[in-house]
C-alpha cells in the first residue's frame, strides 16, 4: 500500500490518498478541500497517479477533515465511513463553521453512509487498512492502521510531539490519553505515524519524547 498526503485549506488539514499499487484502488481520508481551487488541485492528483478512487473515509467528523466530502462523493461516486459516534458532530457542521466564522465553506449536515469500528478491515483490492477506535479528541476518532506497510494514519489524536485538543464539543483529555496510549503506543516502535495535521513521526519517537503521554 502506497500513501500520499496534501495539505488544504485554513486549518492545514492533512488529507491522504492511500493505494494499491497492483489495482490503482484509493482511498481519500479526511478531504479538505475548501474551495473550486483545492479541489481541482485534488483532481489533478489523482488523474496523473492515473488511481480510482473507491473508498471515502474521515478519521473524524470535524469541519475541517470533512470540507471536501461532497466533492469526493460526488465527483467518484463514493460514500462516506467514518465511526457512527461521530454522527452528531457531522449533523452540526452548520455550528462548527459559525463557532470558526467560517463562510463560503460546505456547511451543510454530513451524513455517514457506513459505520467504521474496532478491527474492521477496509480492503483496496488484496490490501486493507485496519480501524482502530481511539476516542477522547471527538467520540467518534478512528485511526487507520496498515500493519504490513507499518504506517498509522491517526487523525487528531495523535500528531507529533502533541496530542489534539479536547475543549470542542464531545472531547475528552483522560479518554484522549488512555485510547492513545493502549490502542496506539501498543504498535509496532517503527510504525510511521500521519497526523492529521503537521509531519509525521513514528510511534517509537513519540513513546519517547511526547510530553503529552
Ligand atoms: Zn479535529
């Protein structure tokens, strides 16, 4: 499985395209393009990778991760997984971009097609991704985790040399902790960790130097 990462709009979220080589099969995970540009930018990509883009998946349902769903389900025909616990954040993305004064940016209700938990594994042809729940920064945070490639894409729970936030609606600090040190630190030290925002790190460097854990 072969990973590529974009940065879009105000908030520099990290969105991912995961593939499989041998299928070209893709998976979008937190789209956030804000605006005609940035999606036309994602459109580009994807067409020169020459992928076809089979899965939509958000590691959580805030606004920022979820800009550019209804781009990606409309453009690729595509429904959207994420946790089922996160559907009340998508049903309030109206009062999430007026708590950020956003405008001009989707901020209709974002529906969940398919419910996403612990230990499912979500295929691209022969390869899969695996979901690990690990609420606290939303109840609903998933991380997705690809243990033959070693890598982890950890949404806001995890970054480098920090951990999200937990004063928005739904967020937890001693939830966030405890889910991040038994479901994530547990991996492999080599892991390569992507974050929903920032660089990536791995697991073992963070176990070590993360002051938050
Ligand atoms: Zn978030």
């Amino acid at each position: 499985m072969k990973i590529a990462r974009a940065e879009y709009n105000l908030f520099g979220v990290n969105t991912y395209i995961v593939w499989n080589p041998d299928s070209c099969e893709a998976a979008v995970i937190d789209p956030g393009m804000q605006n005609p540009d940035e999606c036309a930018h994602f459109k580009q990509v994807v067409e020169r990778m020459e992928l076809q883009i089979t899965h939509l998946i958000n590691t959580h349902l805030h606004i920022d991760h979820t800009l550019g769903d209804e781009f990606v389900e409309s453009m690729y025909g595509v429904g959207l997984m994420a946790n089922d616990a996160d559907a009340a954040l998508g049903a309030s993305r109206g009062s999430q971009a007026a708590m950020f004064h956003l405008r001009g940016v989707p901020d209709t209700p974002v529906t969940i097609d398919i419910n996403i938990k612990n230990g499912d594994k979500i295929f691209l042809g022969d390869e899969y991704l695996q979901v690990i729940e690990v609420p606290g920064h939303s109840p609903g945070s998933v991380a997705l985790y690809s243990p033959v490639d070693k890598f982890v894409i950890t949404g806001d729970a995890l970054f480098k040399g920090s951990i999200g936030r937990t004063d928005l609606p739904g967020g937890d600090h001693g939830t966030l902790v405890k889910a991040v040190t038994n479901e994530l630190l547990t991996l492999p030290d080599e892991t390569v960790v992507y974050p929903g925002h920032g660089p990536s790190t791995t697991i073992g460097a963070e176990k070590i130097s993360n002051p938050y854990l």
